[in-house]
C-alpha cells in the first residue's frame, strides 16, 4: 500500500512482468532440445553397451571363466565333490576341467570376531611396544592389573568413558573364548564359485543349468533336460542348481553372503531415512535461502559433498553380497538426495513470484548453484585436503611402516557417486533449460571440467576400486535416464502454462479519476533492489489488476504453445513409460522364465594362458590393514600368483586369520576338527 504524496490517498500496487516470453516459436525450440537430449540418450545408451562387449573383450578376466552357485546343499563342502560333479556330468564342452573351485561357509560371527581380534591385537601393541608378545594373555594379565590399580580417581572415571589396556585385555578374553565356542561349529556353505580352464566350458554349464528361479525355488527336476545335471543329495531329490555368472572376485563381499528377509527390510529402513535427511536439509537450504540465495547455493554444494560421505556410513547397516549391489543402492540413495537438494529444492521454496526475478529468484540462483558446482566441489577434490594432509604430515610421523602405508592409500572413491554427480548435473540442466537455456551450456562446462578432475583423481589420487559391472550404467539408462526425461517435460510444460509467473490478471475496469496521480514506491520494498525507478503514474490508462489462477493469463500465442507441447509430452510420457514398464516386465519374467546369452564373443584363450588371474579366495578387507584378512586356508595356494596383491613386506599366511583360531584352539589342546564346516576352502588344480 502506498500513499500519495499530494493528496494522501493510498493505492494498492501489484507488480506484473511485461515480459512475454512464452512464445510458440521459442517454446517449440525448447521442444526441439527435449527431443535432442532424447536422442542423445539413446546414443549414449547405445555406445555404452558397445564399449561394455569392448572392455569385456578386451581383457579376460575370472568372471569370464566362472559361474556362481547360490544354492548349493548346506553340507556340499568338499571343492573335490564339485569338481568331480561337473567334469563327470558334462564331458562334451569343450576344454572341460576345473581349475579352482570356492566353497563358502556362513561364518560371519567367527570372521567379525577374528577381524576385531587382529584389530585390537595392534592396538595393544601400539600401547605396550615393550611387550614381546601380545598374544601371551598371561603377560597382558599382569601388565592390565598393573595399570589398574596404579589409576587414582579421575583415571579411573576416564578409563570408564575411553577403556585403555584393561579394558581390550577383557574384550581379548572375550572374543578369545567366542572364537574358540565359534571354531568348533559346522556352518552351513552358502556360495560355490567354479572356475572352469575355458570359456566354452563355462558357457556350456550355463547354458545347460540356467532355468527360472521359479523352478529353482520349486526345485523343479523336470526344467532340467539332462538328469545328470541335477546336484546329488543322500536321502533327498536331486537339486536344480540355481546357478549364474560370477562377479569378478573384488567384488564379492565374503562376509555378507547369506542374506535373509531382515537383511532387506533394513535396506528399505536405511533408505526411507534417507528421505528423512532430504527434508531435513530441504529445510536448511529455506532457511539459508530466506536470508541470501548465494548462502543456499553454498548450503546445496557443501550438502552434495557432505551427503555422500553420510550415505555411506548409514549404509554399514546394510549387508550385500556384492560390491556391485552395494554401489546401486548407495547409487540411488545419493542420487535421489542430490537431485532433490540441487534441482528440486529452489523450485519448491522459492516462492512462485520470484521465479524470474533478477534479485533472489530462481534463475539467479540456479546461476549460483553451477557456479559453486564448478569451482567449489572441483577444487576441494583437486585439493584432497584430508588425503594430503595424511600424505605429507602423518606419514612422516608414523611409528610402523604398515601405519605409514595406510596414510598413502589415497581417496576411497565409489563409482555410484561419480555417477550421481553426472547425472545432478545433467538434471538440474535439463530441468531449468525452458526459462534459462544458458545452463545447457553451463552444464557441458561442468561436465566438461568434472572429466579432466575425476581423470586426475582417478590416475593419481584415488585408492583402487574394485571391478565392478554394468549395474550402475544398466540402472542409468534403463530407468535414470527416462526418469529424467519425464521430470524435464511434465516441468516444461508447467513452466510455459505458468509464464509469467505472477497470478496477475488485466480488468476492464478502469481506475476512478479520484486516484490520479503519482506515487512512490516505498523504500523498504522488496523490490527495491532491483526496481530504479519507483515512481509509478496512475492516469487514463490505467485499470485494475486481479489475481487469478494460471492459465488465466495466457496469450494466445503462450495458449497454442502449451497445448502443442502438453499433447506431445503425453506421447513423451507414454513412450518413456512403455520403455520403464517393458523393462520391468523384461526383469519379472526372468523369475518365471529361463533365459541365458552369453556377452559378447569367446576369445579361445585358455584360463592357464592369462596373465595375473585371480582366483575366488575369502578376504576380508578392513581400514587399519593396507590388505585384506584371508578367511580360508592358504597353504594349497600360497605360492600360486592367484591373488590380486602382494604385501612387499609379509608373506599371505601372515594374513591367514584362520591360522588365529587354530592357534587359539592349541591353547586348549583341542585340534582343529577338519570335518567341520568351519571355514570357506579353495583348491586350484594346475592344468596337466
């Protein structure tokens, strides 16, 4: 309200853009890039599967020359018996003998107690370097009373918040004696790995064992042509083996391989609490937003940065059996946060007004966010202020060689979110490309940039990864991709049916006489900042202005374009879903119905012919060891080349951590009961 300065009469004022941008031709340009980006993503889609056949063909690898039983009998422990099962039962592939097979167990609680145990083995050897050896637990008695009763008042407080030798010494008895009750305990085989001397064998098992997980489930005799075929069992029906190709050996998480319904209630848990940090930081983004969108823009980039490191601690609650499933589901849950945190959140709380305002609005802040993206989350990754920071100062101050090579391991890097920070980027674009097509370009410079730091990175600074497959580039175009498309339409549409963003409608009714006059816009305004002439005339001209809902402004050109580009978005919308909907029945129908293609070509290379093999041997990877623990006995292949890495400074049976229990066990005189299913075994037969 506004009072004029003459005769004090006081004027309500609303302000309407002039701006007449929804018009058919610069919308239909708009359309244009939809359909553009479209095929763009059929190309890529397409090149993606061509280079996946390329890199599998380019290098052989374990996956190539492996299958994976899922269900094998609960007693079936003997790699002998699995071998003789398939070169007996199928002598007519080509090349048939099995050159390793791996027989899992489901030990987890034994392998998480020796783990802890190795763990806090080093830790009390750190404390007492004087000690000779930290395994004497009487020694440790003596040294743990001694310590106790030395503390005065305030000691003995902490020591109850923080532990100290006392207290691992008691947690050493106590997973001492869970080993020893825990070693002595038949545990069921939950996974056999088979690795065959050729591709044509692997191939023929696979394609003479694939039937539907129906039949698998029914254990279904007859959907198995040979009866040979089916796995003997004493007093019970043959099995149908469940069997598939297997992941490359780094991808297989030893621990974590008997998965039950609970394991996937906890995921969906996991996940809807992820929806609940998405609120949460939608709602600090407001706040910021309330007060300077260039803090907004700062709060969603460090938010894109912090976010992942937060998925992946709440994800420790969830069990996977491999790395590849574990990144798809980390993929989605940082996917769906940034997408949110970076695209959807302005559009949501940036009032409806201000969307294309010059001062606070939507498009400036979309600005702002590209350019935080750009500079901000570059930077710090070119920096590695964390990695650098154990390089080049804890390192030289470390007091053992392993604690020294830990601090070189560089950046643990996972492929879900590079492939999340693709795909914010390329969403956010298509997203606000109808009103703000600069950010088309914006985001290829994004891209463009994130390329050549992820390269540098990659070659110079991150940890290994392991090898993981297509799931995350399948999961992108099957379902991110057209997700996306429908986003960026159903909003074009909205954008264009909306312009101009003001609820303002034109009257007949002209203003009275009485209210001629000038005004002026009070200083305090909102609109100050952008607004340089607050001076505002009201004379014979000038109507009366009304809200109305959206629609109700259109011109006839903006009517004609939204019509046109809402009726071909619903052929965008039933395409794209045919596509989601076909693929999803594609992935129903394999539980019902067998089917097996081989990818790409065999190359007749021979198994014993590949250069650095790896074979399925049970590790478990932990943070304070630069290698993992071996979870099987190693002495059959020990001196083989069969493992993916080599400590310089120890032997692989340092890293036995079945040697622990063993030893364990010898404390009490009570030999290791070879019959007992008590680890996972590997043998690898040489080819004669």
């Amino acid at each position: 309200n506004v009072k004029d300065a003459v005769s004090g009469r006081e004027m309500t004022f609303v302000l309407k853009t002039m701006c007449d941008g929804a018009l058919f031709r610069v919308g239909m340009v708009n359309f244009g890039t939809v359909l553009l980006v479209i095929v763009g993503m059929i190309v890529i889609a397409m090149y993606l599967n061509k280079k996946h056949v390329d890199f599998d063909l380019d290098e052989q690898t374990a996956s190539d020359y492996s299958i994976t039983i899922r269900n094998p009998p609960k007693d079936a422990s003997d790699p002998n018996e699995w071998k003789d099962f398939f070169e007996k039962n199928f002598p007519d592939a080509e090349g048939m003998h099995v050159a390793s097979c791996t027989v899992a167990v489901d030990n987890d609680d034994l392998l998480d107690c020796l783990v802890q145990r190795r763990q806090l083995l080093k830790h009390l050897k750190q404390a007492l370097p004087d000690i000779k050896n930290v395994k004497d637990v009487r020694e440790l008695e003596a040294i743990a009373a001694k310590i106790k009763d030395g503390r005065n008042c305030f000691q003995r407080q902490w020591a109850k918040l923080c532990g100290g030798v006392p207290a691992k010494y008691e947690y050493l008895l106590q997973l001492n004696a869970k080993i020893k009750k825990l070693s002595q305990v038949d545990s069921p085989v939950t996974r056999v790995f088979v690795m065959f001397e050729t591709e044509k064998a692997q191939r023929y098992v696979l394609e003479k064992l694939t039937v539907s997980r129906y039949d698998v489930k029914m254990n279904k005799v007859t959907s198995i042509a040979d009866p040979k075929h089916l796995f003997p069992r004493d007093g019970l029906d043959d099995l149908v083996l469940d069997v598939c190709e297997s992941g490359e050996p780094s991808t297989i998480r030893w621990k974590e391989l008997n998965l039950t319904m609970r394991d996937l209630y906890v995921k969906l848990i996991v996940t809807l609490f992820v929806f609940g940090i998405i609120a949460l930081v939608a709602f600090i983004i407001k706040l910021l937003n309330d007060k300077n969108s260039s803090w907004a823009a700062m709060g969603i980039t460090i938010g894109n940065i912090v976010f992942p490191l937060v998925a992946k601690i709440i994800s420790k609650f969830e069990r996977h059996s491999r790395e590849e499933e574990y990144q798809v589901w980390l993929y989605f849950k940082i996917a769906v946060f940034r997408w949110v945190n970076t695209a959807l959140v302005i559009a949501i709380i940036v009032p409806f007004s201000a969307t294309i305002i010059p001062i606070d609005g939507v498009l400036p802040t979309v600005y702002k966010i590209f350019f935080a993206e750009i500079i901000t989350s570059n930077l710090i990754q070119l920096l590695d202020p964390v990695e650098n920071i154990k390089r080049h100062y804890l390192a030289p101050r470390q007091d053992t060689q392993e604690k020294m090579n830990n601090c070189f391991l560089g950046a643990t890097v996972f492929l879900a979110e590079r492939y999340t920070n693709l795909t914010k980027i390329v969403f956010l674009a298509l997203l606000y490309c109808p009103i703000y097509p600069s950010v088309l370009f914006m985001g290829a410079i994004a891209l463009w940039i994130n390329y050549f730091t992820d390269r540098f990175g990659l070659m110079r600074t991150w940890r290994r990864m392991p090898k993981i497959g297509e799931s995350i580039s399948r999961y992108t175009k099957l379902y991110v991709f057209p997700v996306m498309v429908i986003i960026m339409t159903f909003f074009a549409v909205w954008v264009w049916k909306s312009y101009r963003f003001d609820y303002v409608c034109d009257t007949a009714n002209k203003v009275p006489s009485e209210y001629y006059g000038n005004y002026t816009l009070n200083e305090t305004d909102i609109l100050d900042d952008f607004i340089m002439d607050r001076r505002v005339t009201i004379g014979d001209n000038s109507v009366y202005s009304v809200f109305c809902a959206t629609g109700e402004t259109m011109t006839e050109s903006q009517n004609k374009l939204v019509t046109t580009y809402e009726n071909a978005s619903y052929t965008i919308y039933a395409i794209v879903g045919f596509v989601i909907l076909m693929t999803s029945i594609f992935i129903l129908r394999s539980y019902f119905v067998a089917s097996y293609e081989p990818n790409g070509k065999e190359q007749g290379i021979p198994l014993s012919e590949v250069e650095s093999m790896t074979a399925y041997i049970p590790q478990i990877s932990c943070a304070s060891s630069p290698y993992p623990y071996l979870a099987c006995n190693i002495d059959d292949i020990e001196e083989s080349d069969k493992f993916e890495w080599e400590d310089p400074l120890r032997p692989y049976e340092y890293y036995d951590i079945t040697k622990d229990a063993e030893e364990l066990l010898d404390e009490d005189g009570i030999p290791m009961d070879e019959s007992k299913r008590i680890f996972s075994k590997i043998i690898y037969w040489e080819k004669r």
